[in-house]
C-alpha cells in the first residue's frame, strides 16, 4: 500500500482593483492511498484533494455558438483515464464525451469546488476491464454539494476489437439528479476495417426528459490510402452531466477520404491529400450545417510540415447568434471559403518555428487569423517557447479583433529540481496571469512545491494603459511518499 500525505499553506489576495480588497490565509491537508486489491486490480482513495501544483489552461478565444474544450491536467483524472473512454475518438475538440472528468471539482464558470473525498477502482478482472470513480464535493459559491458516481465495464474481444458499458451519476444535492448509460463497441472486422460504435442514453429529475445520442462509423486505414464514414446523432435535451457535448439537436453525416503517397524524394518524404464532406441536419430534418473541405499536408524531407487546405462552408442560424454583447449576428443563411496555411519546423531541431494564416467568410463579413510561435531547447534542463494569436473580425454589426500571447519556460536544474513557468496575456479581458511552479523532489515520490499565481489589468482597459493587480495567491504544498 502507498500512502501520501499532504499539507499546504496558502495566502490569498482577491478584488485588488476594488475600493474593499479581500485576503485571506489558510492551511489545509489531505491524504491519497494507493493499494493493490489484486496484481492487476487498484483502489485509489483520496480526502481533501488538492490540485494546486496543477499548470494553469491555456487561454483560447471562442469565435462560436459552442462551448470551448479544455484538456484536463490534474494526475488523479489522468491516471488510468483511458479506462473510461467512452464516444468520439480523435484530435480536436469531441462532438460528445459520456465522461469528462473536469466536470469533477470545475463547476460551468470554471470555479474550482472542493474535492472532499472519494474513491477509484481500476483494472482487469478476468478478461473484464473495470473502472468506477466515487467522488463527493463541497459547495462552493452557486455551486451546491455534489456527489459524483462513474462505471464503466468493458471487454477485449478476438484480437484487438472491445465491446463495454457506462454509466454516470451526477446527484445535486437538493437540487436535481443526472444519470447517463450507454453501451459500445468497437470491432475490427479485418486488418485495416474498424467499426465503431455506441449509443447513450441521459435522464434528469424532473425535467421528463429522457433523451439519446448513438453513433455508427467505418474506418478503413492503410499506409497509403484509407476512407472513413460515420453518422451521428444527438437528441435536442440528451445532457451527460457528468460528460461533455460540443452541440446537440443534430444529426451528422460525415464521409472523408485519403491518399498518402510517399516519394521519398529530396524535398517531399510524404504527403496526406484528404477530402471530407459532413452533412448537419436536427432532429425535424432541417439543414443546418455542410461543409467540403480539401486538406494538403506534406512532410517534408527534412522532417517539417507544410499544410494547405481549402474549405466551402454553409452555416444556417435560426436565432440570432451573439457573438458579444455589443455584436448580434441575424438569422439568416451563409455560405462561404476558407484557406488555411501553416507551417511547423520539425520538434527535432534545437530552435523551432511554427506560423499559421487563415482567411474566411464570417457570416456577413470576414474573419483572418495569423499566428506562430517560436520554440528554443539548447539541452535536456532548458525548454523556452513563445507563441502569439491574432482574431480580426470585420462585420457591419461590429468589428471584433483579439490578441493571445503565451510564454512558457521550463526549467529542470536537476532531476530533483524543476521550475516551470506559464505566463498569459488575453487583449479581449486585458488580462495578464502568471504562473509560477517550482517543485523539489525531496525524497522519491515526495515532493515541496511553491506556487505563485497572479492575475493582472483592468477591464476596458488596454496593456499600455498599465496592468494593476487583479488577485495573487502564493501556495506551499509538501507531500510525502509512504510505502506501507
């Protein structure tokens, strides 16, 4: 049995650019145990967790009617994670998740609510792999008591294929109560011809809704060529509440296919030429959405990327869409092109670029999008990198134009020592956030962590009008590693 302990400190200053600043002290402390029920069977229990050594998100910019997508990064949800997968598959944003796990502990404002206690069960009994979570948290501001319940079973079947089940519980505490089941499948029919599938099912207390979301796809892949055909569907209430879905009320085709050849050649190693076409309908059968998009991606001798892509969009709103408050898009249908370019220097190479442009029609006017980012590893202690974002968007109803900067230092002085450094500035909130993590590993599996965050800049205001102090908070957590 493994056993870790933890205590932090923690000084907390808030509402620093209001007539009436708030601060606070606190201390606190926690446990996580690890034991093994079997040799290929884990218990994980966990009080009063704490997630402070944790690297802040990476700020995004949301041009859309849909919510934005943030990768978790705490190590308790990460472990064994793969475990509970369950819906789309791929890179990007899913369409829909029957777990997301930063449902736990992030409420909808991303407000951190306290991890009270709970417990994970992972691994293989028999030819079954099992995984169960059950978590409680505390109230915090509009966020009430929850309790959070998660099982998932599956099973390998002949070589590489899986068949499973899920379900979730998401228990408010005098409030309502979410469930969500579903079942899934994926099964290699040959070498290169994969079926996917799975269909889900979500209740709510009180709401009478009981609505489904299911999904069918072949995935053919060969070195040189493969195609890929899906259907989905997603009822207008389906609602996993302790799971992620991107847009409901839609039913979407989706064909794409691909060709690679690979020369070898002095300047071209390979190249990816795709095309896919998706078709978006809702559930009465109206169109909403249908796009062609033709993508170029060559790889290039001397291990870079060059990528090209065109794209023919129709987008159909039925409500006015906000983009912001002072910038209403009308109802109405839009039809428009897309050109994309970027460009990525192999990751192989000591000092590393990337740059990337986009033009688009944006409802009735235009969007263009530049970026890049500039990466430094001169050896194995040092990692530096910078990366810049820019959103202009001209319309008649308003001109929108947003700005990201990102810098990112990462430091490993030995192996026992590290500093990692993540430093923010969003235009749009006038907002610069640093955060500053150094840990030592004082014994193995122990650690001393030093944390320091700090948000700065006054709203409507700009970066050259000055970046006051919105909140700082300085954080000392020491773990210490037992083996029982």
């Amino acid at each position: 049995m493994q056993v870790k302990p933890y205590t932090l400190g923690r000084s907390f200053r808030d509402e620093l650019l209001s007539e009436q600043p708030t601060g606070k002290e606190s201390f606190n402390a926690g446990l996580d145990i690890k034991y093994g029920i079997t040799t290929n069977l884990t218990l994980d229990l966990t009080v009063n967790t704490d997630f402070a050594q944790v690297e802040s998100d990476v700020n995004q910019t949301n041009l859309t009617r849909f919510s934005l997508f943030f990768p978790e990064k705490r190590e308790f949800f990460l472990e064994s994670a793969s475990t509970f997968q369950f819906g789309e598959r791929g890179f990007g944003t899913p369409q829909f998740l029957m777990f997301f796990s930063r449902r736990i502990g992030i409420d909808d404002s991303e407000t951190i609510t306290p991890i009270r206690e709970g417990g994970r069960v992972t691994g293989k009994v028999g030819r079954f792999n099992v995984g169960f979570v059950d978590i409680l948290t505390g109230a915090k501001g509009a966020a009430p008591k929850t309790h959070f319940t998660v099982a998932r079973i599956s099973r390998d079947i002949f070589q590489r294929s899986r068949i499973g089940v899920m379900f979730t519980n998401r228990a408010n505490f005098g409030q309502d109560q979410n469930r969500a089941y579903g079942a899934d499948a994926n099964i290699w029919l040959s070498n290169s011809l994969e079926l996917q599938s799975f269909v889900a099912q979500t209740h709510t207390t009180g709401s009478g809704n009981t609505d489904r979301a299911w999904k069918m796809a072949l995935d053919f892949t060969k070195d040189h060529w493969g195609w890929n055909a899906s259907h989905l569907f997603i009822d207008k209430n389906f609602d996993p509440q302790v799971g992620f879905v991107l847009r409901d009320d839609i039913r979407r085709s989706r064909f794409a296919f691909r060709v690679s050849p690979q020369p070898n050649g002095p300047l071209l190693r390979r190249t990816d030429i795709r095309q896919s076409f998706d078709h978006i309908l809702n559930r009465a059968g109206r169109l909403q959405d249908w796009s062609y998009r033709l993508n170029f991606r060559n790889e290039l001798s001397t291990g870079d990327f060059v990528n090209f892509s065109y794209r023919r969009r129709f987008v159909r709103l039925d409500e006015p869409f906000d983009l912001r408050d002072e910038i209403q898009i009308p109802i109405g249908d839009y039809t428009h092109n897309e050109f994309n370019f970027s460009f990525n220097s192999s990751s192989k190479r000591r000092f590393s670029t990337s740059v990337n442009a986009r033009w688009r029609g944006f409802f009735t006017g235009d969007l263009f999008v530049a970026g890049g980012g500039l990466g430094y590893v001169p050896n194995r202690h040092i990692f530096l990198e910078l990366n810049y974002d820019r959103n202009q968007v001209t319309l008649p109803e308003g001109n929108l134009t947003t700005e990201l900067f990102k810098f990112r230092m990462n430091l490993a002085f030995t192996t026992q020592l590290f500093l990692n450094t993540l430093i923010q500035y969003d235009s749009e909130a006038n907002e610069l956030s640093t955060n500053i993590r150094l840990d030592f590993i004082h014994t193995p599996g122990s650690d001393l962590f030093v944390v320091f965050n700090e948000n700065r800049g006054r709203e409507g205001e700009n970066f050259f009008a000055g970046l006051p102090t919105r909140n700082r908070a300085f954080i000392v957590k020491f773990t210490r590693f037992l083996r029982i």
